[in-house]
C-alpha cells in the first residue's frame, strides 16, 4: 500500500485519480492544484502523480527531488525544456514521464516502432486523434508519443519529420513526413489510429478509451512500480516489462 500524491487534484485526471485510490489498495496522501504547497504534499507522500500544466513542472519536480520521492508526469504539451528539466531531475529521482498512462497505447506504441521499421520509408504514417471538447493541447501527447515510437523506428528525429493542420495549397506530402490530425468534440476520452499507408495497401493500428478510469488506475500501476526503484527516467514499457 502506497501513500499517492496527486499534483492537479482538480482537473480531470486527477479527480478521475482520487477516485481510483478511494476504490483500491492504495491511500491519498492529499493533492494540490495551483498555487498550493507541493513541498508539504510531497513531504507525506511515497510517490506523486503529477497532471497539472507544463508551467508547473519544475516546481513539482523540485518538490520530489526534496522529499526523495518518485514522480509519475503524465502533463501533456511539454516541450523541449521541459524534458531537459526531467532528465535533470531523474538524477535524483525516479522519473516516469510519458503521454498516456494505458498499458494498452504502451503496447500500440510498441507495435508501431515496430511496424515503421520494418515497412521503411515506402509507407507513409499518418497519426489520427480524437479527445473531448475541452481538451487545450494538440496534438494530444499521447499522438505525440505515437509519432515518436514510429520516428524511433525509422531512426529519425520526429521534430524534423512531422506534418501538422495542413490546409490550403500545401503540395505534396513530404517524402518520409509523419503527419498528424486532430479532432475534438463530445466527450470522447479519447481515440488513435495509426495508419501506414503504402502502394495499394494500409495497416490501420488503433487504441480507444472507453472511460477515463483506465487512464487512472495505469496511473497509479506505473506510480506503484516507481517506488523502491533507483534514480532515472522510465516509461510505461518499463512498467509493462516490453
């Protein structure tokens, strides 16, 4: 039994989050939303789980890094500084950051690094998404960590290779580009497809959430097996043993 800590207590994870600890094994050490004392949360907490803003994060991971404790990063629209921070703090702590806590998308992932390099540069990858009306970030980080598994199969940097809200008179597709396209309405909590078109064929690889609870008890899954762990950055593959 863990004593969890949730950063973003308010929003809908981490609502979705307390909800799950209330039902399991684990107990709720508290929460914080913005502007209150991570420090002091951390302090009597075995882990956080962190699903606040990326303008929250260096706070949050100094607060971990003061109590020695591990944190779980599941905040989406992270940049490049962002993930420099994490790599800094992962010397101290346990880090798990990633786009989407379900083991599920973990194996799709997987399978996609895997399908980019085989099929090669011959086939085009294309990343669908689709998430609820509210949703602020796009494209969503799980789409994000899609494009990098299928970027990491190909051996190619993602940032240099990506397509994004085409319109107008854009020309032709960009040989060896991986494009993305979101969508956002209802109260989807969320959809992907990962589709691999080549000459006369596709491959369509796909992951759908049913309920949002799915994303908060993998949450508290990877929290868990973060505990005890030595210093470093892992992912949810870690957690899978993939």
């Amino acid at each position: 039994m863990a004593a969890i800590g949730i950063i973003g207590r308010d929003g809908r994870m981490g609502q979705a989050i307390a909800a799950a600890i209330e039902r399991g094994e684990h107990t709720l050490a508290g929460g914080a939303d913005k502007g209150e004392d991570v420090a002091g949360l951390a302090d009597r907490s075995d882990v956080l789980i962190d699903f606040s803003a990326p303008g929250a994060l260096e706070a949050n991971l100094h607060a971990a890094i003061g109590a020695g404790i591990p944190l779980l990063i599941g905040t989406t629209g992270l940049d490049a500084s962002h993930h420099r921070a994490i790599d800094e703090a992962a010397r101290a702590v346990p880090v798990l950051q990633t786009g989407n806590t379900s083991l599920g998308v973990t194996m799709l992932a997987r399978l996609v690094r895997e399908a980019a390099a085989a099929l090669g540069d011959g086939w085009d990858v294309e990343i669908l998404e689709m998430h609820h009306r509210n949703k602020v970030d796009a494209p969503s980080g799980t789409a994000l960590l899609l494009g990098e598994a299928a970027a990491s199969g190909r051996g190619i940097a993602l940032a240099e290779n990506s397509e994004r809200g085409r319109d107008g008179h854009t020309g032709a597709r960009g040989e060896g580009a991986i494009g993305f396209a979101s969508l956002r309405g209802g109260t989807v909590a969320g959809e992907h497809s990962v589709i691999l078109a080549g000459e006369d064929e596709r491959i369509v690889l796909s992951h759908v959430a049913e309920d949002r609870t799915l994303f908060a008890r993998c949450a508290l899954t990877g929290a868990a097996w973060l505990i005890g762990r030595e210093p470093g950055r892992y992912t949810m593959e870690d957690v899978l043993g993939i």
